[in-house]
C-alpha cells in the first residue's frame, strides 16, 4: 500500500539531503540561526490557526503601537 507524500514531506526530504550534501552550509545556518530567523520552520510547527492567531496579535500590536505613541 502506497501512500502519497506530501509536499511538506517533500520538502522535509529535500531539506535533509541538502543539510547532508553541505554540511558547512548547515554549520554556518546553525551559528547565524538566531540572528536570521526561520519564519518557515516558526509558521510550519504551528499550523494554520496558530500562524493566524499569531498575524491577529501582531496586528492589534501595531495598532495599539500606533494609538499609544
């Protein structure tokens, strides 16, 4: 029984054979993860309701930013 992968396990796959392929590239990712940032791999672990709570409390910030200041 064949199953279907998903994209997102097709791209789980292609992000491992690249980390595998290029090491150096991954160590150099890995020291400068924090100052970059991976808003895939932040948006990718919460799923759909979590990133649109996430863009609803970012919003009503900046407006209450904007109103306060």
């Amino acid at each position: 029984m064949n199953r279907k992968e998903t994209s997102e396990e097709t791209r789980e796959q292609l992000r491992q054979s690249e980390l595998k392929n290029n090491p150096t590239g991954s160590l150099h990712d890995g020291l400068n993860r924090e100052s970059n940032g991976n808003l895939n791999d932040l948006s990718g672990g919460m799923g759909w309701k979590g990133t649109g709570i996430l863009i609803l409390v970012l919003f009503f910030g900046y407006i209450l930013y904007n109103l306060i200041f």
